[in-house]
C-alpha cells in the first residue's frame, strides 16, 4: 500500500530545490523506477500543482504516493524542453505518462538545396542533413500524388546522383515533359533554380505569383514564334490550374496545417490527425493513447502534441479543439496553434472529431470479434486459457536462395508489428527443407525465449510432417502451456477447408467459412504476406550488390568514388589502369588490384 503521505512529503522537499528555470522533471520511487517525465517552461511553478492532492485524479494521487526523490534536467528553451522529456519518456516508458506507442514513420519530400542542380525525392526516416523537407504525408499515395504535380508544373529531376552525372541523353521523362533534362544541358543551372525556387514556394503555400510568371513566358514565347515552348508552358499552367481546381475551397487559407481532435468513448481516446500541405488534403492518422486512466482531454493533446512533433515537422498552423499553455507550446514548436472556434477551421476540427469516434468504434467492434474468435479458439483447440500471444511461422526461399524464416505475432489487440522477426537461414545445407529450415528457425527462437515473450500458440504453415519435425527440434525446451498447431491446405488447397493438425489428437477441419477459420487464415496469410516481402527484399538486395564488393580493400568510400566516375561497375570493369587511377582515393596499387580482379 502506497504512502500517501510520505510521498507527499518527499516532493515538497523536493520543491523548496527545485529550478525556477525551463526544463525537464522525473519523478522516481524507492526501487528507482521512474514513474513519472515532465516537461515545464518554469519546473517549480509546476510541481507545486502535485502539491494540491484533493484536485489531482485518483491516477496522479498514486503517483505522488509512490514518490522517493526526484531528478531535473535545466535546458535552454521550450523546445529543447519537448525534445528532452520525448527521449527520456522513449528510454523509461513511465507508467504515469500517457504514451502514444507510436512505431509510425511518415513519408516526406525533399529537395537537396544545396546541390548545383537540386533532386526532388521521397525520403522516410531521421532528418539530419540541409535538405528542404515538405510533409509528413499520410501515405506514399499522397506523396506519388504530390510528386506528379511537381515533376508536370515545375519539371526537376528525380534520379539518382549517378545516374544524372553519366547520362548522355535525357530520360523519358524528358519526353513527356516532366523534367527540363539538366543532366545534358536542356536547361541552364539559373534557369533550374528558378524553378526549384518555385516549388519550394508552391509547397510552402506561397505560389501565388507562378501561374502569372508562366503565362507572360507562354506570351512571350508566342510573340517570339517559339511555338513549342509556349505548348510546354501552355501545358504547365493547365496541370497548376487543374491543382487549384481541384483544392477543397474549406482549406482555401490553409496552406501548410494539422488539424488535430482528441475524443473519448468507450473508455478509449483518440488522437485523430489531417494533414494539410499546399492546400490540399494530404491524409490523416489515428492513434490511440496508452495509459490514459482518469485524463482530460488537454492532458493527452499536450503529450500527443509532444511526442508527435519530436519525430515530425510542425506545419505552419496546428488546429486543435481545447485549450492548452498556449504560450509553452507556441515557442515549443515554433509555429501557429489555434483552438477552431467558427468557420472552416470549426467545420474541419468537427470533421476530425467525427473521424476519431468512428476509428474507436471500429476498434471497440474489431476487438470484440477478435475476443469472440479467442475464446472460440479456446474451446475449439483445447487450449488452458485464451491465448494472449500467438506466433505464425512460415519461410520463404528461391530454390533453396536467399532463404528466410519469418516470424509474426498476433494479440488480441491484432497485429504486434514491432515484434515481427526474420531469419536468415544459416545452414545452407537446410535451404531446400523446409522441414530443416523450420527447425532452425523455432530453435533459434527458443533459444531467446524469455517469460516476457513466452508464446501461447505456435502456428505453422504446413502439415502433420512440418508439426511432427518441429515437436521433434523443441524436444529439449520447456513446452507446457504452449500449442504448437499446424495448418495445411483443403482439397484442392481451398481456402476455408484448411485440415488443422495437433500432437496426439486427430487432425480435422473448422466450419467451412465460420468466424474462426477465416480469423486463423488471416494469421497465416500475413505469415506469408511478411515472408514473401522479406524474402523478395533480401533477393532484390543482392541483385544490386556491386561486384566492387568483392574486391578486398574496397569499402564504401572508395566504392562511391569509383561508381561517381564510372557511373556503374560494368564501367570500371573496363576501365584501363590509367583511367582507374584518375578517381580520387584509388593510387596506382589498388587500381591494380581492381583491374586484376576484372582482368584475371
């Protein structure tokens, strides 16, 4: 039983110390567990407010009962505050902190400014480098969709590096006007980077002017009886104005914004989330918090608005429904906040809201038929309990090629992605067994078996041969309470007449087309699903190996300098000893090891 007292009197000692500065705060109890990451633009004048037991939540009253010492961290600024709390509630996962769990990249623009002749790219991941960055993006949809509009309007290059510096005539998409082909001269660098220029201010919501600019070029062009390049431009301002057409006029002031709504129901909160980019509808996300017990609404926007945008660009303007510390979150991220209050922005906070309750009830029924298919899993198999892990097994391979094993993880909240695991098959004398494989994988897992991960239910895609071979691998491991079941294709490999096959029972089948068995044929596809993408990834990865990886002494750097000057490794196959030694980092000795490799 906690001490509510004593706890209460550890945190007013704790306050007579604290910074009256901005900065970061951890609560921690006597096992030295954090229980608590708080962020403040003046700590003191914010722990007090745990001092007032009789308005805090039963939730924080625990909280401030467990309380041992406590720990700050002084920063310069807000934002350096947010960005501090998000990687120390990343590295501790407090349990007081409501968590947004989220495992989601979203896919960005960028354009490399700094390069003679700038890339329009997709780029997902960390953003460390000077590029421009326009998004997130929902989808890659909404990405490919803003990519065409792009290469049609304002026509930069998309290829890679290499391919630009060894081309000797423009690509396709030269001839179908969608780049101006800077890589053989069809535009001068001043002339590109006016049109760089221009889609940065098109994806920064400030294209006014462009559609104007294009159509006194068209104009003058005529005038100049240079007929084709009035088509070109001609055909520029008609894909621009098919892009304003097309805008939804209730995001006509709304140029680069989130509208973010945070609802409650059913005892789940939603964090629904729409991009806005260039005034158009780039997508939306839900999410559902953790660890939400007794909060309000403000407290998981402040700690979605906090995690959220450590990890993602803030747009111009982010819209929200309730009122939070304006002023903290304002130099936090730098940007625009607005609570919706009337007009569009109102009517677009109101659509948000609607789409978060809709997410939480499809949630609520999906888990309420997931928990019916459980339970009838249960009765069904025989199993002790209903199973709270179960794990699906299948591999993958190319005649006995590039052979993995794959891993997928299903609870009752579905899918666990971020415990997905692949493995590639180390005995390549197992390659064409899949009983072998299958072996070597499950030994493989159990041997990092812990009580955290214990499985269930085991899975498997195959038969009484793929079960019998399996039982047979995991002889030496503890197995109680833990299913090990087998599903193998019907007549005719019909789907829904699987036979499902377990040790010392006789195999059988599950009612044709019943809840149940499509909810296992669900588990099995995306086993499959998750194999064959790894397999083909794995695949496609060695087919782009570079034959200059074999070559000792050549590691990365030398290998790039090599493919920059060449432009493949065809190319430096045929090189002569001269021209190797020609590319920066490659002395008379190592051209001579490379034309040996190619030349003996």
């Amino acid at each position: 039983m906690f001490d509510l007292k004593k706890g209460l009197d550890n945190l007013k000692k704790y306050i007579k110390i604290a910074p009256e500065n901005a900065g970061v705060y951890r609560m921690i109890n006597s096992s030295d567990e954090v229980l608590y990451v708080g962020k403040a633009k003046n700590i003191k004048k914010r722990i007090v407010a745990y001092s007032h037991i009789e308005k805090l939540p039963k939730r924080l009253q625990q909280m401030v009962a467990q309380i041992d010492k406590m720990e700050f961290v002084v920063v310069d600024n807000e934002a350096r505050a947010l960005l501090v709390e998000n990687e120390l509630i990343k590295k501790y996962s407090p349990k007081y902190n409501i968590l947004l769990k989220d495992d989601k990249t979203f896919p960005y623009l960028t354009i490399d400014v700094e390069s003679e002749f700038p890339r329009l790219s997709k780029y997902r991941g960390v953003k460390k480098d000077k590029n421009k960055y326009f998004g997130p993006f929902a989808s890659v949809l909404a990405v490919n969709s803003v990519v065409d509009i792009l290469q049609k309007v304002f026509m930069l290059r998309s290829c890679r590096d290499t391919s630009f510096k060894n081309r000797q005539r423009p690509c396709l998409l030269y001839q179908i006007k969608r780049c101006s082909a800077p890589c053989v001269n069809k535009i001068s660098a001043e002339d590109y980077k006016k049109s760089v220029n221009d889609a940065i201010e098109f994806l920064e919501g400030k294209n006014t002017s462009i559609q104007k600019e294009l159509s006194d070029k068209m104009e003058e062009a005529s005038a100049n009886l240079d007929f084709e390049t009035a088509l070109v431009l001609r055909d520029r301002i008609r894909a621009l104005s098919t892009i304003q057409a097309k805008q939804n006029v209730e995001y006509d002031n709304l140029k680069s914004a989130d509208i973010i709504a945070v609802v409650k129901e059913s005892n789940l909160f939603a964090v629904e989330i729409f991009f806005i980019r260039s005034g158009q509808n780039c997508g939306n996300a839900v999410y559902f918090p953790k660890q939400t017990d007794e909060a309000e609404k403000k407290e998981v926007l402040e700690a979605f608005l906090g995690e959220f945008y450590t990890n993602n660009q803030p747009p111009k303007e982010i819209i929200i429904g309730e009122e939070i510390d304006f002023e903290f979150w304002k130099k936090a991220l730098a940007c625009k906040i607005t609570v919706a209050k009337s007009g569009n922005k109102f009517k677009l906070s109101e659509f948000a809201e609607k789409n978060a309750v809709d997410a939480i009830r499809r949630k609520v029924a999906l888990e309420a038929s997931v928990k019916n298919n459980l339970e009838e899993f249960k009765d069904k198999f025989g199993l002790p309990s209903i199973p709270k892990r179960i794990e699906i097994y299948d591999n993958s391979h190319n005649q006995g090629s590039y052979a993995i094993g794959a891993m997928v993880v299903a609870t009752p909240n579905g899918f666990d992605k971020k415990n997905y695991r692949t493995f590639n098959i180390k005995n390549t004398a197992n390659t064409h067994d899949d009983f072998a494989m299958m072996k070597e994988v499950l030994q493989r897992r159990f041997d990092k078996m812990t009580d955290e991960n214990r499985p269930d239910v085991i899975l498997l895609d195959g038969g009484r041969g793929q079960l019998n071979a399996v039982l047979e691998a995991l002889g030496k491991y503890d197995l109680s309470n833990i299913a090990i079941i087998a599903i193998s294709k019907g007549p005719e490999r019909n789907a829904g007449k699987e036979f499902y096959h377990m040790s010392g029972k006789e195999s059988f089948e599950l009612e044709y087309r019943s809840p149940l068995a499509f909810y296992l044929q669900n588990l099995r596809d995306e086993a499959h699903r998750f194999a064959i993408g790894t397999h083909r990834k794995k695949r496609a990865k060695s087919i782009y190996k570079s034959s200059l990886d074999e070559i000792e002494g050549i590691g990365a750097k030398r290998k790039s300098e090599l493919l920059k000057y060449f432009g493949s490794a065809d190319d430096v196959a045929q090189a002569s000893l001269n021209d190797l030694q020609k590319v920066e980092g490659i002395n008379k000795k190592v051209a001579e090891k490379i034309y040996s490799y190619f030349h003996n």
